[in-house]
C-alpha cells in the first residue's frame, strides 16, 4: 500500500464540503478486508456527464493482521492502519501512462472514518470506514483509475508499505450526447502515433461502432468493428504496420459518421 495515499487524501479532504460526508454502515462487508467498488467483482466508478454534479462512494475495510489480506501471509504480522493516499486517473499516452489526481477532472475526494483518528483519511485496523468523490466533471474522457492507499504494520517496528487498487475505469460523458454533433467530442491520441493511438468518443446507445482508417488515396487500410456502451468508450487503432504518413480515422455509429485525422511517424 503506498504512502502518497496519506497526504493526498488529507489535503482532499479539506477541498469538499462536510456536509457530503459518506455513511460506512451503508456498505456490508463480507470479507475482513477490501475496497468498494471491486473491479474484480464488476463493480466501478459511476460515469459522469460534464457540467453535472457528480457523487460516488469508495468503501473500505481494513484488515487486522496480514492473514487478512492473503492468507498464505503470518498473522502475527499486525496492521494497525490504512491510510487512503490518494485516487489517481491516467492520461494514457502510446510511451505510458501518466497518473494525476482527480482535480484535473474537477473532482475530488473526503473521507469520513467516524473520527476515530485526527486524519479522516486514517483508517484503522478492523473498522469499515468510506470516502466521498465528488465535484462537477470538467472533461470528457474515459480514464484508467487506481486507488493508492499506506498500510502500517506492527513488524520489527513500524512499517510503511505501499498498496495500489487498479483496474477501474471513469467514464465522463459530454452532456446531451444525442443533441450535440459527435465528432466534437472524439480524441485521438498520440497523434502522431508510433504502435498505437487511442480513439476516445461518445455514444448514446449501445450497439456496434465500425473503425476504418483510410490513407491519402482513399484505400482503406484497417477496419475493425467494436462494442460500445452508452457514454464514453475508447479503443486502440494499431499503427504499427502502417508506414509514415496521414490516414483518416472513420467512425460508423448509431450517432452517424464522423473522420478524424492521423498522423503515424515510427
């Protein structure tokens, strides 16, 4: 579990007002030890549409010993708190993937551990305790989220080990998507590419999205038929057996046609 998880939430904490504060007693655990939303059970993240309050509940349960978190780990080694450092999204790019805090997309994060430590975002061994995201999206987008927390054992001392929750997913949603022109809406980045470039856009029905990419004599070069769900959805067009040049990347939906250009440079 990380440390940055501590002060992040700290200063978060601070940021939204108390009167949204979360209920622990309105999740039921039935594990000694998790956070909620589960991605490894389909749970995540509300989507959000820009411009619109948005709200959501983290849960978590701290566990009392090592035992707790994997049993194959000794029990003598105790726990005696999680910290909730921070929730990061990514902005994913064709190098990696840079982490930022979640004011970048007009959100943030209180905790509520029913004030049993001086830091609400200090939770202690064996309670169940929450955090509160919030705020109004100022972006679009659907990012990679990962939920960054410290846990502190009692082994040989005190010691400060770094915890990283992965796999979820927000999706914010442009307002009106069925009003407004589409294409507005679509990214696509890098561009240029090199191996890939990810595609970003909206939808407001679930159904099937056809990905053509065309170069500068009209040839199609790719095509590839996805899934998308209501709201934002992003996928990977793969440039790496494309030569240099600029392609046009067209998009067949539900929402009509829209062409957007790209740039490959290896």
């Amino acid at each position: 579990m990380n440390k940055q998880l501590l002060s992040f939430f700290a200063f978060v904490a601070l940021s939204i007002s108390a009167a949204a504060q979360c209920n622990p007693a309105d999740h039921v655990w039935t594990s000694n030890f998790g956070v909620s939303p589960d991605p490894t059970v389909g749970e995540n993240f509300q989507a959000g549409t820009i411009g619109v309050p948005y709200s959501d509940v983290v849960y978590v349960k701290t566990p009392t010993t090592a035992a707790d978190i994997d049993p194959s780990l000794p029990a003598f080694v105790v726990i005696d708190s999680i910290h909730l450092d921070a929730i990061f999204y990514g902005l994913v790019t064709d190098v990696d993937t840079t982490w930022a805090d979640l004011s970048g997309v007009g959100l943030s994060v209180t905790c509520n551990n029913l004030g049993d430590s001086p830091d609400p975002c200090m939770f202690l061994s064996g309670n169940a305790y929450c955090g509160d995201v919030a705020g109004t999206p100022t972006v679009t987008g659907s990012y990679p989220v990962k939920i960054v927390v410290t846990a502190y054992l009692n082994f040989f001392g005190t010691q400060a080990v770094p915890y990283e929750f992965t796999g979820y997913t927000l999706n914010i949603n442009p307002a009106g998507v069925e009003e407004l022109n589409w294409e507005n809406f679509i990214t696509l980045a890098p561009n240029p590419a090199s191996n890939y470039s990810l595609i970003s856009f909206p939808v407001n029905a679930n159904g099937n999205v056809t990905l053509d990419v065309y170069n500068t004599m009209g040839q199609r070069v790719t095509s590839e038929v996805v899934t998308a769900t209501v709201g934002m959805n992003s996928f990977r067009v793969n440039t790496a057996d494309l030569s240099n040049g600029q392609y046009i990347v067209r998009l067949q939906s539900a929402n009509g046609v829209a062409e957007v250009a790209l740039q490959v440079q290896h």
